[in-house]
C-alpha cells in the first residue's frame, strides 16, 4: 500500500505454462511457492487475489482456510469481536481476494440473466428491470443499451446498470401492487449494489465510512441469500462466496495495515488483481 505510483504499480506475478491443465492443488503449489520465496525476500504477503477462476478459487481455498486467527496475532483484538465474520486464515495470517471489478461485471450479468433472480420469493427478470427503468424517465436507448447481454466485460457498463436499479425511487402510489413490490425488491438488490460499489466511486469517504458500506453490504446479501432458503435462486453459490471474500479481506488487509503503519495510508482501490 503507498500513494506512490512507482511503489503501488508493482506486482508480483508467475506465468505457468500449463495453468489450464493443472489441478487446484497444483495451482496452490505454485502460489505457495511465490509466497515463500517472498517470505525469504523479507516480504509479507497480505492477501492473495484472483477473479473467478474455478481452479484459482479452490486453491485459494487451500492455502487461505487453514486455521482460524489465533488470539496470539497481532489483529486478533480488532476482528473478533465482529459478529459473524469468518476468522480462517492461512500461514501468517494470509487471506484470500476477489477482484472487485469482477464481481461488478458478475452482478450485472446476474441480473441480466434470463432465468432472473428471486428476491423474497419473487421472480425478478430482464423485462421487470427494464420497465421499471423506463418508468424512471431512462430513454428507451439508453435501457436497451444497459440491458444489453452480450458485452459482459464493460466495466463502465456494469456500473452503469447497477447504478440506475439503485437510483430508482419509490413507485408511484397509482402503480398496480405487483409494480410497488418489485419496485421495493429492485430498491434492496439496488443498496446491495450501492453499498459494494461506493467506496470504489466516491473519494471522500473515510475508511470508516468504507467500511460501514462494506458491513452493511454482507448483512444484505447475508439476509437475502438465507431469506425463505433462496440460496441459489438468488446467485451462484460462487459469486455469493467471492463477495464474502472480498469483504473479509478489506477488514483483514485494514486491520493488518493499522498493526504494520498505524499513521499510514489505506486504499482499498489498490486491492484485487489490477
């Protein structure tokens, strides 16, 4: 972490050959090797990163879910007294990451999908989303633009769409009662979306206020995902796991930054794989 750009555009990286063929535990050879080598090189490794890869995430798996944090670490006294947060590290305390923008791109798809997503027991698809942004004055270029499923890698279009399902305001009182419940349920997944994506847009947040966002955030997905057992009706049991992750490593990687430089900078731009 540095505000400096020479400092914070370095990265260590390993290209394997055969990456496509390896098993997870291969992966979690190399990656482990990388990091001891670091370790010997007198540099700490915080976090491990990776976007969505099945392979990647299960070796992440392997080497950042050993052992719970010990009250002996030095961030033990932050972290546990948070309710619910996952405690498992790996050695030294290391966690895993999810790339923040590959989790926006994943949220856009999601609620592109055809087969949409349940919401408190409602079914939420493509053609709800796009009525209720017309209603709020979208043009109707601008919504077929937005909904648009076949550029899944935009990354200003994924913001894009996620930010107009949360700007959306109450319904009208003359609307009929199906369009008021899910334009409410389009309100919730919208703060979901919100509160994931504003310390990453809006510079003038603390990282107190960054995190709130990010606890407000797991507090959501945690109750719609358990909501009447919507589980996967909601998300892939992945993408709902990789925005755990994500939200657990910001708490680690603050708390370990406040032991390491307690007068320091935090930037939680500067986290994922970019």
């Amino acid at each position: 972490m540095s505000g400096e750009t020479q400092l914070y555009g370095a990265r260590l990286f390993l290209i394997s050959g055969s990456c496509k063929h390896k098993s997870s535990i291969e992966h979690a050879r190399l990656i482990d090797t990388a990091c001891l080598a670091a370790h010997k090189s007198k540099l700490q490794t915080i976090s491990i990163a990776s976007d969505g890869e099945s392979r990647h995430a299960k070796a992440l798996v392997l080497l950042t879910f050993k052992n719970r944090l010990t009250p002996l670490s030095p961030i033990y006294e932050m972290l546990h007294v948070l309710p619910l947060m996952n405690l498992q590290v790996g050695e030294d305390d290391i966690t895993a990451d999810k790339d923040y923008k590959h989790i926006f791109k994943w949220l856009r798809n999601l609620v592109l999908r055809d087969k949409g997503v349940i919401v408190h027991g409602v079914h939420i698809k493509p053609s709800i989303i796009c009525s209720h942004l017309l209603s709020n004055n979208v043009s109707n270029l601008h919504t077929n633009h937005l909904l648009n499923p076949n550029d899944k890698q935009d990354m200003k279009l994924a913001y894009d769409t996620l930010q107009e399902i949360w700007l959306l305001p109450n319904a009208l009182p003359e609307a009929s009662p199906g369009f008021q419940q899910s334009r409410k349920l389009l309100q919730i997944l919208g703060a979901l979306f919100k509160h994931l994506l504003m310390l990453y847009i809006c510079i003038d947040l603390s990282l107190s206020e960054q995190l709130s966002h990010l606890g407000v955030a797991a507090h959501l997905l945690l109750a719609l995902w358990a909501k009447d057992h919507t589980s996967t009706r909601l998300m892939p049991t992945q993408l709902y796991t990789d925005i755990m992750i994500m939200i657990k490593n910001a708490y680690f990687c603050v708390a370990k930054a406040k032991v390491n430089d307690p007068q320091g900078c935090f930037w939680h731009i500067l986290l994922g794989t970019d």
